[in-house]
C-alpha cells in the first residue's frame, strides 16, 4: 500500500494543497505582499499534508515520526 495508495493520498492532498492556497491568496488580495504569499502558500503545502499523520505509512509520518506517534495515541 505505501507504493501505490499513500503516494496518491500525498499527491491529491499536496494539490489541494496548492488549490487552497491559490484560494486564500485571492480572497486575502495578497498579490505585492510576497512575505504574505509564501507564508499562505508553506502553510497550505504542509497544512494538507496533515490529515494522514495517524497513519504509520504517510508521507508526512515518516518526515516527522514523533508527530506521527503523538497523533496516533
């Protein structure tokens, strides 16, 4: 499963991602401030990974296996 279904679930979570943080950024009106649009944008790349963090085989479990083992108790 960590070949084929936890890849997809980083992919399609890290493009929702990028979808809500393009999101944010036009409803913030952020567009010269490029402090701003980093911030949202990071925020958003790692924010989505998250979801996945209670399951030993995620992207993001296995970047951070501490969070993972906190998240998962």
């Amino acid at each position: 499963m960590i070949n084929g279904g936890e890849k997809l679930n980083y992919i399609t979570h890290s493009i929702g991602g990028i979808g809500a943080g393009l999101l944010a950024l036009s409803a913030t009106g952020s567009g010269s401030n490029e402090m701003a649009q980093v911030a949202i944008m990071s925020g958003a790349l790692v924010g989505s990974l998250f979801p996945d963090i209670d399951h030993q085989q995620s992207f993001i479990s296995h970047k951070a296996p501490v969070a993972s083992l906190a998240a998962s108790t």
